[in-house]
C-alpha cells in the first residue's frame, strides 16, 4: 500500500504492517483505515482508548445515520481487525453485532423466458 509523505501515527503504522503480514489487498486496508478513521472522530481521541460502550455507541450512530447495512458491516470488519489484530484487545468489541442483511434470492429464467429475452436482446 503506497502512503504519502506526510507522517503516520505509530499506532497506524503497525495496523498497516499487520494488515500488510496478511497480504490484505489495497482496497481492503484502505477500507480498514477508514473504518478506525470514522471511528476516531467519533470517538474524539485515539481508539486504543476506546471502552466496548463506545463502540456500541458508534455502531449506534451509524444506524441512527441511515447507513446501509453493508457500510455498517465493512466499517465493524475494520474495527475488528484494528481490535484483535493491531491492538490485541478484543473484548472491546462484545457489544457489538453484525447488521442483518437479507441475502436476495436470483431470479431463475424459464427456458421460454431466456430464449424470448435473448431475441428481444439481439433485434
């Protein structure tokens, strides 16, 4: 993951060496950052100083927010990796629960209804 120059907490660092002795993919760090980021102005200090409490109240806010589920859910998966990866703290995170998100069942074509969207498609 390439970085500017401008300098980086030592506490970032070492959750980008984590994430980097993982192999995450640079979208998945990116997306981690941000999490603990959002969550670090939420919190208004540094979240190695943050209570379970806390953390349930931000998950709180984001919902409270109208975020969607899956936002919701990526943003908790970073603060997981950042909490029992990088600061070896994981009872921080009990009070926190994974949004439901109903899965959506594919439509499945007839025959007829394939072959009448495909010459449809093709005229």
């Amino acid at each position: 993951m390439s970085h500017s120059s401008k300098a980086i907490s030592p506490l970032r660092q070492r959750m980008i060496e984590d994430m980097t002795l993982r192999k995450l993919g640079t979208a998945t760090q990116l997306g981690y950052i941000r999490a603990v980021v959002r969550f670090t102005r939420f919190l208004g200090r540094s979240p190695d100083t943050a209570t379970a409490e806390e953390l349930r109240q931000f998950q709180l806010r984001l919902v409270e927010a109208g975020v969607s589920s899956i936002t919701i859910n990526a943003t908790l998966t970073g603060l997981k990796f950042f909490f029992e990866q990088t600061f070896d703290k994981p009872s921080v995170l009990k009070k926190i629960k994974r949004v439901y998100e109903p899965r959506k069942i594919p439509e499945v074509l007839s025959v007829e209804e394939v072959t009448c969207r495909w010459r449809i498609g093709n005229s």
